[in-house]
C-alpha cells in the first residue's frame, strides 16, 4: 500500500513517516507539508492512503480533502489531527475523510488500521507470478 504523510509540523510528519515505514505492506510514497504540496504529490504518486493533517498553513487540511477525493483514482484519506472536535470531526467525513483519529490519544489505532489497511489491500491485488 503507497501512503502520502501530510503534516505541517517537519518533526511530527518525519517520525510518522518513519512508525508507517514499519508497517508490513506499507510503502511511504512521499511527505508533504501542506495542502498544495499533499496535491501536487498525489496527483504524482497515486498513493493508496493519504495520512493528512487538517491545521497547516497555506492551504490546510479542510480544503485539501475534497481535492484529494477528487482525484482518479481517489485515494482513502485519514484525517490525524491535535484538534479532533465533535465539529472537526463531522465536518472531515462530510468533505470525504475515510477515517478520523485524534493524534494525541488514538496514534496507536492509527497504526493498527494502516496495517489493516494494507493487508486488505494486498489480499485484493492480483499478484503477478
């Protein structure tokens, strides 16, 4: 599974990258630190999950989504943020977030459902012999 890493915060965005490089099945295609640049990557990448930050200067997460979503094919997106409100939240899934986790306190869950992720997805893909 190809996986976009977009974090505003360099620190946060490298050690993320680096705990999903861990994950059996998982390829992380590139990082990005805001909406245009998770963008211009994507379209470039084609990754299969998109592990976005919703708060970034530039372009932030809120109007990066729907974007995303739009491309072909579009990829899952999962939305990690320090600020995982009720109002956030609800708002994510409306633009097309896949999957919403408070990075705070769910950083375990997230990498428990990338692993998820992947599996299902190799089990899904023909394997050339």
């Amino acid at each position: 599974m190809r996986v976009l890493v977009v974090d505003d915060s360099s620190l946060v965005r490298a050690r993320l990258a680096s705990l999903v490089r861990d994950v059996v099945g998982v390829r992380v295609v590139d990082e990005a630190g805001n909406g245009d640049e998770a963008l211009a990557v994507a379209k470039a990448s084609q990754p299969d999950l998109v592990v976005l930050d919703i708060h970034m200067p530039g372009m932030n997460g809120f109007v990066a989504l729907p974007r995303l979503k739009a491309l072909a094919p579009p990829p899952l997106v999962m939305v990690v943020t320090n600020d995982p409100s009720d109002r956030h939240r609800r708002h994510c899934l409306v633009l097309g977030a896949d999957l919403f986790f408070d990075k705070s306190t769910q950083f375990d869950r997230v990498l428990e459902l990338i692993a998820q992720l992947a599996r299902e997805l190799a089990s899904r893909t023909p394997r050339v012999v």
